[in-house]
C-alpha cells in the first residue's frame, strides 16, 4: 500500500466516522436540548436548519465556553 492510499484510507475513515457522529448528534442530542429549552420556557436556539448549520451552533455554544476569544457573543 502507498503512502498516498493510505492518507486517503485514513481521510476518508475520518470523514465517515465524522458524519457518523454529526448524524448521532443531530438526531439523538439535539431534539433532547430542544425539548429541555422548550420547557424551561426558551425558544429553539434556531427555528431553521440550514444545512446543518444550527447543529454547528450548538454544538459551538457546548464546546466554545464563555471567556473564550472565539465566543464573541457571550453563549453560555
């Protein structure tokens, strides 16, 4: 195996393993954060999904915390 298949075998395992996960997360974490703001009386973090845009935020506003130069807006 040359070294340029195997770059491209670990890319693309990356990259399944990646969706994988983003369609775990958006299925199976994000409707549970949805039914939890809905009841503590909040709106949806974003009413639309734009091509999976609104997974990106959440997903940014869990792993960004305040205090970080890279969350401008202050998210919790």
């Amino acid at each position: 195996m040359t070294i340029e298949a195997l770059v491209f075998v670990s890319f693309l395992s990356l990259f399944l393993v990646s969706a994988i996960l983003w369609f775990v997360f958006s299925y199976g974490v994000i409707p549970k954060i949805d039914k939890r703001m809905v009841d503590a009386g909040e709106s949806r973090a974003c009413p639309t999904d734009i091509m999976g845009l609104r997974v990106l935020m959440i997903a940014t506003a869990i792993g960004v915390p305040m205090g970080n130069p890279l969350n401008h807006d202050g998210n919790p």
